[in-house]
C-alpha cells in the first residue's frame, strides 16, 4: 500500500488519548470496567480546568483501588482504536523509520502498545495492578515531559525536531507542536488550532499518515 520510501529517517511521535483512541482515553476506558464512568467524566472535567496530571492520577489510583490486570486487558482491548494502527508502524518501520507512543496516561496501559510493532512507549509511571503502592508524583507526565521524553528520542533514533512527525489531538500536545514542524492535529480541538501543518478529521490512522507518509521523499 505504501510504497515511495522518504531520503532521510524519520521519528513519529503519537499521543495516545483522543488521537490512537478516537474520542475516549485510557483513563475512561480503564473506568469503563469498573463501572465509574460517572466518576471519571468528572475527574476528566476538572483536568481540562486545571487540575494538574500529577492531582488527576492520584485522584484516578483512588477511584481504581479494586483494578484488576484482567481488568486492564478488557480496557485496552474494547478502546475505540483507530483502524490501522498496526499498518502504520510497520510501514514506518519498512521504511527505515521508527515510531514512539508518547502519553500521560498509565504505563502499564500504554505500553500494552508494544506488541502492536511501535519502537518505544512511554506513558506515566504508575504503581503495579493490583495497587499496592500510592501515586508517585514526580513520575507523571505532563505537557513539558512529552517534549523532554520526545528530544531523548530524536538522541536515541538519531534525528531531529525536523525529521520528526507529531500527531495528537489536545492541549497536553501543543507544546510538542510548537517544537515540530510536521505535524498532523487527529480529531482535534481547538487547542491546536493553528499549530498543526495537517489536520485530519475520521477513524483510520492510514489517512492520517497519508498525508505526511511522502512529505520527505
């Protein structure tokens, strides 16, 4: 399907709420199973506030106290995924390129992301399901972090801001748009408004792709 190989490698960085996972988040989903959607819609209110993400995981650990790992799995496997995920990075990755899920949401739901052929996966630092251990603070990530976390990227991969392609949906992706010159807004709101050079409206990654998958050859 895709086949006009780019000159340069090149690093895609997802965010994984609101853009792999069309219109909910691992924390919903992750709620979903325990029967706290309520709950979580609240919490999630009080993020787009101001609540910080370090306030909002502790919150979240509260509500979650009975997660279980099976729990987790039946979270992650009823997401509304975008089609095409798994298409996408192993084209990315035929070609030479690599790819990176970069969110502040669990790590233990993020890096289920792994076996679907990205290159690396980072998400908040949580404590083990089932939880036996409190929200350490300095291990969530907030908008900042997917910046620092995406720069030691670029160092591993051995690229630069300008071989890189950002895709994300929302605010706690702005400040890694503002660093990206290639960068496709996926069902996004109006916090990246302005920022982002492509922008795709719709349920397949492979259209998202498609429009930056040729923008280096």
């Amino acid at each position: 399907m895709f086949h006009v190989k780019p000159t340069k490698r090149r690093l895609h960085l997802f965010d994984l709420d609101g853009t792999l996972i069309r219109g909910s988040a691992a924390a919903v989903e992750i709620s979903r199973q325990l029967g706290l959607l309520d709950e979580i819609t609240a919490l999630e209110e009080g993020f787009l506030r101001g609540l910080t993400p370090d306030e909002f995981a502790v919150r979240a650990r509260e509500l979650w106290s009975a997660l279980t790992a099976d729990q987790v799995a039946a979270a992650f496997e009823g997401a509304p995924w975008l089609a095409g995920i798994r298409e996408v990075w192993a084209d990315i990755r035929d070609r030479g390129d690599r790819c990176a899920v970069i969110s502040l949401s669990p790590d233990f739901f993020v890096e289920r992301l792994l076996d679907w052929g990205v290159d690396a996966a980072h998400g908040s630092r949580w404590p083990a399901v089932p939880f036996t251990e409190p929200i350490h603070r300095p291990d969530i990530l907030d908008a900042q972090a997917k910046v620092r976390i995406a720069r030691q990227l670029c160092a591993e991969f051995g690229v630069g801001p300008a071989e890189c392609v950002a895709y994300g949906d929302s605010m706690s992706d702005a400040a890694l748009f503002a660093i990206i010159p290639d960068t496709v807004a996926v069902n996004a709101d109006h916090h990246l408004a302005g920022l982002s050079r492509h922008s795709y409206t719709g349920g397949d990654l492979r259209e998202a792709y498609a429009l930056v998958r040729n923008s280096a050859a």
